[in-house]
C-alpha cells in the first residue's frame, strides 16, 4: 500500500520527514493559483499528490461555485497524476460534515444524489478520474448499503467511495467495532476509492458524543482493517493516515500503524 498523510499545517514537513510518499491537496487551491504553484512545495520534498480535496462539493447542498470549480478540477487531475477526487457523500445540511438532517436517511436522497452527479461521472470518465464519496454517519452515506444502492443507479466506474471504517461506526461499534470493519471492507469490495485512516473516541456524558482522536484511542483493531482492506485497494490508490494534530502525533500514529501493517502482512511504501 502506498501510504499518504494529512497533518494540517505540518503535513508536507511530516510526510518528508517520515519518508511518505504522499500527501494531499485541495481542489479550490488548484483550480485558483494553478497547476504550478499548488504542486511546488510537494515537488521541492520529493512528494507526490495522493489525495484532491473537494469536500466542499456537497451533492445534497449543492453550490453552483464549487459545482463548477469540481469540473474544472478533473480537467486538471490528468496533469497531476492523481485520480482521486474527494467529495461529500451528501448531506443536506449545509455545514457539510458538522451537523445532520433527517431527510440525509429518506430513499428521496440517493434520487438526488444521483441526478446531481450523473453529468459530473461522465465528465470525469472522459478524464479518467474517479470522484470518491466521503461516507458519513449523519449523512446520506452512512452504511455500505447506501452506496451500493446509490452505485446501482450508475454504470459507471467512476464512482468510488473512500474506506473509512470509523466513519461507520455508531455507538454499539465503539464497544464492538469488528463486525462493522467486516462489513464495511468486504461488501464494499471491488468500489474502492482512497483508503482513510483516523480514530474515533467515546467520550464520558449523559448524551452520546463520538470524536476524533489519535489513532489508538478506540477499540479498532488496525490489523484487521489492514488486512481485510489489503487484497481490495486498487494499485493506483492510496492509504492516507489522515486528522493528525502534531508532529508528535504523527511519530506516535505511524508507530501504531506500522505495527499493525507488520502483523497484517501489508507492506507501507
């Protein structure tokens, strides 16, 4: 597996010093200053781009503006060698992946999402891109079984869907997390977008609050995840240890996920 990181600020410092390959960029930044620019910090390091960010295309909240700037992103995507661009799988809710809607869970959603990105899978197959949904536990996204029937509206493969177990998980999979890693790496098998590395926490309270946190601090057995993702990730893809808050941070996840990678079988390049 070819492995990215996304740190914040100190990504591209992170990923050179740990000797990773990749990192990512954002759509808008390409799309505004350009092909050149937005790829000179990555080429001074030796990096490449594995990831394109546009989680700002929301098919359920749709904006003109970033419709268009999504297809002026993968006219570009040839150019920098990376076929993977990132959108929101579909929240009605403006804020994207801040809050929910209850309309998110509705069949009525998956119609919408659809017709949404029916001319924008045809523009990408004529550029060899693949536009890979960000899933999302609020959102209309929420299971593997949501995006196989959003999948099934399509005969395309140009629609992906990132691997990203916590994202799935709700609160019965903080406590018992191993069937939903089953069920999400192999039923989503040959729909393969990026894969996504992150950890989520239970944190103390009357009402049920789920956050991000360092890799380690949920119930995730990573060996299992590495290992059932390993035989489906597609050769052009990458896993990109992703939310990493510092520099120390970064040091004490890859730490985790080399181990885990070790006990897996699964080589990290």
């Amino acid at each position: 597996m070819r492995l990215g990181l996304e740190a914040g600020l100190h990504t591209i410092t992170a990923a050179a010093d740990h000797g990773i390959q990749g990192v990512p960029i954002d759509a808008s930044q390409l799309v505004n200053e350009g092909l050149a620019a937005t790829l000179q910090p990555l080429q001074e390091r030796g990096l490449q781009v594995c990831q394109i960010g546009a989680f700002g295309v929301n098919p359920l909240a749709s904006d003109d503006t970033q419709t268009v700037m999504l297809k002026r992103a993968i006219e570009m995507a040839a150019d920098i060698g990376c076929p993977y661009i990132v959108i929101n799988g579909g929240n009605y809710h403006p804020s994207g992946f801040l809050a929910g809607d209850a309309r998110n869970f509705e069949d009525a959603a998956l119609n919408k999402i659809a017709e949404y990105l029916e001319p924008l899978l045809n523009h990408a197959e004529k550029h060899n891109v693949k536009l890979s949904l960000e899933p999302y536990l609020k959102g209309a996204i929420h299971s593997p079984q949501r995006f196989l029937d959003l999948k099934a509206m399509f005969n395309s493969d140009a629609l992906r869907i990132n691997i990203d177990v916590t994202s799935f998980y709700d609160y019965r999979a903080m406590w018992q997390p191993t069937p939903v890693v089953e069920n999400v790496c192999t039923r989503l098998a040959g729909h393969y977008g990026l894969g996504h590395i992150k950890d989520v926490v239970l944190q103390e309270g009357f009402h049920i609050h789920i956050d991000l946190a360092p890799l380690g601090s949920s119930l995730t057995d990573w060996t299992q995840v590495l290992k059932l993702m390993a035989p489906n990730l597609p050769d052009d893809s990458w896993l990109i240890l992703e939310h990493v808050s510092s520099p120390e941070e970064v040091t004490a996840s890859l730490e985790i996920l080399r181990t885990a990678a070790d006990a897996a079988g699964v080589t990290l390049e």
